[in-house]
C-alpha cells in the first residue's frame, strides 16, 4: 500500500428536513487498499458514498483526492476523476450485448458509426487484463448475477477508475461465485487499483480487506486493520454492544404438515417456465430454507404461495385447505405472513407514513376499529410499539417510509409482518440491508416463531443465514427443485453452491 489516495474531511450533511446523516465524518483510503466501509443501517454509509460520488451535496467537509480537492456535482464528474461504483442493483441494460453496455456513452467511432471491432477489442483486452471471463457478445439479459457484475466492474475500469466503490458485492452471490470475485478484486489491487468494499458481512470483510472504517449514528467510530481485529471486536465496533454471530436454537420439534406443495409449475407472459414441478412440505414447527442463486424461482415460489400470480398448476394444501387460486386477502386470512423480496415495490407504499405501512395488512380488522371508524389512539400506539421493538430510526410514525434508509424501510415490512401472529410466515430476504444488530434480532423473531410451533419458510441469498437458521433445506436451480436436505446440518454451504449452480442434482419429487 502507498500514499493517500482519498481523504474526505470534516463531512457533515443535514437534509432539508433536518435530519443529520453524517456529523463530521472523516475518511482516509490509502493507495492499493482494499478498505471496507462497516456499519449499522442509518449509519451514514451510503450518503458518505453519494457525497463521494457526486449524487449527493456535503453541507460542510472537503473531498481530497490524489492530493487534489475535489468538488463532483455528479456521477459524470466522479468518474471523468477516477472513480468508479459498482452498486448493488445493477444498471445495465438486458437487451444490449455486453460490449454494448460497457461502452454505452463512450463508443469508438468511424465517422457517424460505431467502431464495433474497436469496441469488441477494448472489452476483450481489459476483461483479459483482469481475469473477467465474459463473452462480449452475450446479451446481458442471458448472464448471471456474477457475469453481470463482471460488466458492471468492465465498464468503471474502461472509462479509467482507479477508485472502485464495490457496495455489498456479494449480496447475491454463491461461495465459489464470491471466491471467484475475491481472486479479481486482488488482481485489481495488484493492478494499483483502490477499492472500498461496502458490506455487513463481517468474514468476508476478513478475508479479503486491509483496513475497516466504522460509522455508527452518523459519525466516524475510527479505523482498525484487519489483522488486528476478531470478529466480535468488529461487531461490537458496528453496534456498541456484544452481538451473537452464531445461533445457538434448540432441536426443532416437527409436528404436523402444515404446507405441502405439489408439481406448482408457472409460466410467465413470454412463455418461460419460472417454476418446473415443485414439490414439498413444511411442518409445524419447522424452518425450511430456500437457497439458490437469484433469478432460479425462489422468488417466483414465495409470489405463487401467496397469491400473486394467476395461472399457477399444481396444489398448495395449507392447513387442511387448497389456496391456490385464493385471493392474498383470503391467504393472509389463513394465517399466512410474507416479507417480499423487494420492500420498495412489493412490501411498503413510499409515500404513506410509517403507521399506514404497519397496518396495512389489517387495515379492515375490528381490532383497529372503534364503533366502526379507525381508533388512531390505538393505531398510533401499535405504530409505535413496532418502531420501538424493532428499533427503527424514524422521527415519528407519521414520517413517509420513503424518507427511512433502506434498512430501515426493511424493519418495518418486517414488524408488520411479524405483528399479524400468522400460522406460516414466508421470509423472502428478510434481512437484506440490516446492520448485524437488527440481523440478530430479526432471527431470533424468525426462531421464536418456529419454537411456538409455527412454519417458516425462509428464502435468503446469504447461505450463513440459510444454514444458521435452517432445519431443513431446499434447493431451487432453473425454476426445479435440485436438492432437499432434511437436516441442514448435514450440508456445508460449498456442497449447496454445487447445486445452487447445477453442478449437482437430486430427483426431489416430495421433500
């Protein structure tokens, strides 16, 4: 590692409305470091990064960079200086081969036209320079999460980033997928690049970075090198407090079958075949884990259990009944509860408050009710017992829901959810974009849950989640069931990325 590359200064940003996201934060990234970004939802991680990167105004502070202050006013200025951001929700464009996105706004010419070869060539050259194995002619839409994260690293290094801002790289990624992407963000830093790597996970964060920065409640906590620090020194860093890293539940005790799937097989408008035969069957009492690598059906699974899609062949008997068909009204009656996967789309209404979110399952129930209007003494208190519960940092249930961070956003789908007492409760990435303290609270909910004799069935990208709170395990590969695992303990997560990316698979015609 060199000299300083990045040092910002003094950040402190307080939005119109008064709210403090960062209080004089100061940064410093020295040259050929892999340094991570740590810290709680509401922290002031992503808005230090938008500062950074030309989507945000500081209030106060200055951003040095290669020894030269800098002021972005946008994305456009941040990269024409050297830095680059991969974001966790990629922005690129399915219908266009990769070389077409890599060079979208940058295209070699001839003349009016395109330089196609010209392009083609510098993709194929940095791609090779940095060992990102990807086919310039493949359209986008056809690739895999991690091939699409390869684009997206492509096209920052081809405009010249020197800086990578990587936010939560492996979100969604298998073990050998994040090994695979471990190996080329080495050979970049072996290359004089910088990266900041944005991420919850604490052993990844070990395993591949030089020096942590933690903010907590909008401030600098300080700066610590890996090699001098444990995993629970870390955690208490993020969170001020101890935090549980392993659960530690008792045996499950199975009762009887509360769900159970048959041949559920579901076709999309264009014809493609999102869900292929699925069969199986969740006790009482019972966490049945989903892994897979996004886009395999997982989702399409939790939608069709739930009544979003019409259409769906098969059978779902939950509790005795057939609700396939059923309305999600008539499916929440059951006693069925669903974190979506996406909050902003599926799980919350941005522009109502926080209590109209909260309740919003139960808008009609008498409980909220007082001769036959809404009680909002009562409402305002439920409101506010969830917020204080589940530790969400607002200013007053009254505040719109869009104006939360993400995570926050994401614990109040969650309260919601939990709040309603369901029967089974489907759990479709309930813990992405939590900070490790609210993680640990989240999964000890989801345990208690299944302790009272409850059925969950719980789909997650981070196989840690998956095998810590599992009793038994199913594996979705192109939209079939690839492997169940009846004791979840008798699987390591490098055997399920086997299966998760069709390397391996069983016949699984009941689990």
């Amino acid at each position: 590692m060199g000299k300083e590359i990045l040092k910002m200064e003094h950040i402190t940003k307080i939005y119109p409305n008064g709210v403090m996201a960062n209080k004089d934060v100061s940064f410093s990234v020295q040259e050929g470091e892999i340094h991570a970004l740590m810290g709680e939802n509401g922290a002031g991680k992503s808005t230090l990064m938008k500062i950074l990167f030309g989507d945000e105004d500081a209030t106060e502070g200055d951003i040095i960079f290669e020894g030269n202050k800098i002021q972005p006013k946008s994305a456009a200025d941040t990269i024409r200086l050297g830095i680059g951001m991969v974001h966790q929700h990629f922005m690129l464009v399915d219908s266009l081969r990769v070389y077409e996105n890599v060079i979208l706004g940058m295209e070699p010419r001839n003349g009016i036209m395109i330089n196609k070869e010209k392009a083609i060539q510098a993709v194929e050259e940095t791609a090779k320079k940095y060992n990102l194995k990807i086919d310039p002619l493949a359209m986008v839409g056809d690739l895999s999460v991690s091939q699409k994260q390869k684009v997206e690293i492509l096209k920052v290094l081809l405009r010249g980033a020197r800086l990578l801002i990587l936010d939560e790289p492996t979100a969604v990624l298998t073990p050998q997928e994040t090994d695979e992407l471990f190996e080329q963000l080495l050979l970049l830093k072996k290359n004089d690049h910088t990266i900041i790597f944005i991420s919850h996970k604490i052993r990844e964060v070990m395993q591949i970075c030089d020096n942590i920065t933690v903010l907590r409640a909008g401030r600098t906590v300080g700066s610590i090198p890996v090699k001098n620090a444990t995993e629970e020194e870390i955690s208490r860093f993020m969170v001020g407090r101890d935090v549980i890293l392993k659960m530690n539940k008792k045996p499950a005790e199975f009762g009887e079958t509360l769900l159970k799937v048959t041949d559920l097989t579901y076709e999309n408008k264009e014809g493609r075949k999102l869900l292929d035969h699925v069969s199986f069957s969740l006790k009482k009492g019972q966490i049945l884990g989903i892994a897979g690598v996004e886009g395999n059906g997982q989702n399409e699974l939790a939608e069709a259990i739930f009544g979003f899609y019409s259409g769906v062949k098969g059978s779902i008997i939950f509790d005795g009944k057939e609700i396939l068909g059923k309305s999600i009204r008539t499916i929440r009656d059951d006693g069925i509860s669903y974190i979506p996967e996406d909050r902003i789309k599926t799980g919350a209404a941005g522009n109502v408050s926080l209590w109209g979110n909260m309740i919003a399952d139960i808008i009609d129930s008498p409980k909220l009710k007082k001769h036959g209007l809404l009680d909002y003494k009562n409402i305002h208190a439920r409101a506010d017992k969830l917020i204080s519960d589940f530790g969400v940092l607002c200013q007053n249930d009254n505040q719109p829901i869009s104006m939360l961070s993400g995570g926050n956003m994401q614990k109040v789908v969650v309260a919601r959810e939990f709040s309603s007492d369901p029967k089974l409760l489907i759990a479709n990435q309930p813990t992405r974009g939590i900070d490790v303290g609210a993680n640990e609270f989240i999964w000890k909910k989801i345990i208690e849950q299944r302790d009272a004799g409850k059925g969950v069935i719980l789909i997650s990208a981070d196989l840690n989640e998956i095998m810590e709170l599992s009793d038994s395990i199913l594996v979705m590969c192109g939209g079939q069931a690839a492997a169940y695992f009846e004791d979840a303990k008798k699987v390591d997560e490098f055997e399920l990325g086997n299966y998760m990316l069709g390397l391996k698979h069983q016949e699984v015609s009941e689990a």
